[in-house]
C-alpha cells in the first residue's frame, strides 16, 4: 500500500521520532504502511511537512510516485490539491463530530463512522463503514494501585468552547464523596476539595489512567467517539458518557442522562450495576489498520 495520510495541522514534537509518538493517527499511518511507502503531509507554514517510512522530511511538492491509497481526517480545504493530484487513489474520509459528512465536493469510495445514526445520515451521500476508533499503541492496562474513583479527560483549547461550560457542570454536580482525577486544564473554574487536576503529557496520561476505577465523557451532544473515551476503555477502564454520539455496543460504556448521570456512576462504582467487560484489544491501533485494509480490499 502507498499510502498518503492527510493529518491536519503539524505538531514540531512530531519530528522526533515516529515509533515514539504518541498520536494514535501516527501510529495508524504506521501500522498500515508497513513495509509499503507512506507519507503523512501537515499544514505547516505556506508548506507540507511530510515523512516516508525511513525519514523526516519537508517538501512542498506532493511525492512523485503512485499512491493507491489517501486517508483524510476531516476533509480540510487545504487537502483538495493532494486529492486532485491523486485522482485515482482510493480515498477515505473520516471527520468526528460536527464534521461526520465530507465537503469540498470530493467523491470517496470509503467513509468511516461512529455510530449507526450517522451511518444511516450519510447512506444517500456515501459509502459509510462503522468502525472503531483506536487508542494509541502506550494506551493498556496497568499493574498500579487505584487512588481515584474517576477519571475525567478535558483539556478544552479555548474558553469558548462549550466543554468548558461541561467542566463547570461537572464541578457543580459531582457527589462530594467521589474521588476524582481531572486530567487537563479546569478554565476558570475551581476545582471543588474532592477534583485532583493535573497535566500530564500523553505519554504519562495511561499511568494515571490506570489510576482510576472508573471513566467519564460528559462531553457536549456533538462529540463523536471522543479520543479520550477510547483511551480510558484501552486502558481496561468502562466508561459513562452523556451526550455522546458513538456505536456504543462496541465501547465500554454505560449512556445516562443528566438527571441519571451521578446515580448510575455511583451504581458502577458499588458494583450495584454490573457492566460487560469488553476485550481491550478491538481499541488497538493494530486492529483498527487490519479492518480498514479489509474494507480497501473488498474495492
């Protein structure tokens, strides 16, 4: 497979080492190049960034040799001369949330999903598979003690979002005898004596993960398989989600209301409520690459 990987915006840590990065696309494009050649191309300044499968590299022309394949994470304006170069490479679309439907008026043969609800949204328009969404490779279950009883993941860019108005909900609702590790930046809010934040790089994220008994992703309505969910249940953690949109037969979750949200937590926690334990390894990165080359195959 000669894959070209459209990734979005360009992150210098990136440039380090490939086998060590810590983002789950990364790690995907690695999986499925294999011993192919593969170049992921960033949004760098008036440039493409790329790297092949040996090397670093920044080049502002797209590679000179065939590719067959171009997977492209949420269909950016600035992807369309890499597809019009291409014009017969088999393409993939994938845009979580707000962004499920591909734009730009480019015609791909593979649209990857959430949920069934967005399958049957973009049936008319495409071509759309359920898939799972991976965690990155260093996202597993750890041998360490439980010091939290939850683990919440928000990290919100910016004050305007609405997730913050999510953290402020969390803060003022939770139950005062739960021990809970916020792992991100709480905004403006406190965090009430019984929330631990902390920031943490992503490679040290799974330790703390594992530190915890249980997950939440009390994420706003148009949040799609949220990374976060993914990592917790890779790293064997079931999770509660409100107002997520995502093939929750699949994941480990529990789905509540906000009215339910706290009783069914505490209910998991006092193991009142029982959950399937599903298998960590359907959230590797490993397992996500073999079901698209499936999906490629079957063209």
């Amino acid at each position: 497979m000669n894959l070209l990987f459209l990734r979005g915006d360009f992150d210098k840590n990136n440039q380090k080492s490939l086998k060590k990065d810590t983002d789950m696309w990364v790690q995907l494009w690695l999986e499925l190049v294999g011993c192919d050649y593969g170049v992921i191309w960033y949004k760098g300044r008036n440039k493409l960034l790329g790297y092949d499968n040996q090397t670093v590299f920044v080049q502002k022309k797209f590679p000179v040799c065939e590719i067959d394949t171009i997977f492209s994470r949420g269909g950016f304006d600035y992807y369309v001369p890499a597809m019009e170069y291409y014009k017969n490479a088999y393409k993939i679309y994938y845009g979580a949330g707000a962004r499920i439907r591909p734009k730009n008026n480019i015609k791909y043969d593979l649209v990857l999903v959430d949920s069934l609800l967005q399958k049957e949204q973009l049936k008319p328009y495409c071509n759309a598979h359920l898939w799972i969404k991976p965690a990155a490779n260093h996202f597993k279950p750890q041998d360490v003690d439980k010091e939290y009883d939850i683990c919440y993941i928000a990290n919100p860019a910016s004050k305007k979002q609405a997730m913050f108005k999510r953290v402020k909900w969390v803060y003022e609702t939770l139950p005062k005898e739960l021990r809970i590790l916020h792992l991100g930046n709480p905004g403006k809010y406190k965090p009430p004596k019984n929330v631990t934040v902390m920031m943490v790089g992503r490679e040290d994220m799974p330790h703390w993960i594992n530190k915890c008994r249980l997950g939440i992703c009390p994420y706003i309505n148009y949040d799609s398989a949220p990374r976060a969910l993914v990592e917790m249940n890779a790293c064997g953690l079931a999770v509660v989600c409100l107002e997520v949109n995502i093939w929750h037969e699949v994941y480990n979750t529990v789905m509540a209301s906000k009215e339910t949200f706290w009783d069914i937590t505490k209910a998991i926690l006092s193991e009142q409520l029982p959950i399937a334990d599903k298998p960590t390894y359907v959230y590797t990165v490993k397992y996500a690459a073999e079901y698209l080359r499936r999906l490629i195959c079957k063209k």
